[in-house]
C-alpha cells in the first residue's frame, strides 16, 4: 500500500520542509511545483468572503503508507508559521506505481 501526500505550503518555506523530508532516509523523492491559487477568508471589518490569489509552492511525494503518517508531521512542523496562508495537506491512496526504466511495480518503484 502506498500513500500520495500532496502539500501546498507557502515559497518561503520549501528549504526547511526540504531540509526535514532530507532527514528521513525511507523517503524515496519528491516533487516540487510552483502554483497559483486563492483561498476563501474573512477579512474581519466586512464578514464577506474575499477570495485573494497567491504563489505556493506544492510538494507531491507517494511514500509506503507506514511511513505517509509521519511524512505529514514531518512537513507540517517545517511548513508552519502560526500564519494565515500556511497552506494544507492531503493524503490519498495510491493504486499502482511503475518505474518505467525497470519495469518495477508498486511499492519497488518508489
């Protein structure tokens, strides 16, 4: 079994989430991608949505599930600020892999 963990965490912050996901040596690799996107807020003086839009960065990794959990903590102790906009992360299920080059399935081809 195999998990995708996807995070979208703020530009400024990739090098420490970077330099924590290093520390686990299971970890097979990562992808990192800037986006853009907009997110719902309250601003506090009108109570109406406001919806700005933002760079971010996002960071796809499928790892073993016995690992996926404490990937997770791992970015989101690195990625926080105790500000708005320190962004999310999801964890899916993962079906197959396949390492093109050998052919290898599944959990082989992390």
């Amino acid at each position: 079994m195999m998990r995708e963990i996807k995070a979208i965490i703020k530009p400024d912050r990739l090098s420490d989430v970077l330099r924590a996901l290093h520390t686990m040596p299971d970890l097979p690799g990562a992808t990192v991608s800037s986006v853009r996107g907009f997110g719902k807020r309250y601003p506090s003086d009108t109570g109406v949505p406001a919806f700005d839009e933002v760079e971010m960065t996002k960071l796809e990794i499928v790892v073993p599930t016995a690992i996926a959990s404490e990937v997770v903590l791992v970015i989101e102790r690195a990625a926080y600020t105790g500000h708005v906009g320190d962004g999310k992360i999801f964890v899916l299920p993962v079906e197959h892999a396949v390492k093109i080059r050998s052919g290898e399935r599944d959990v082989s081809a992390l």
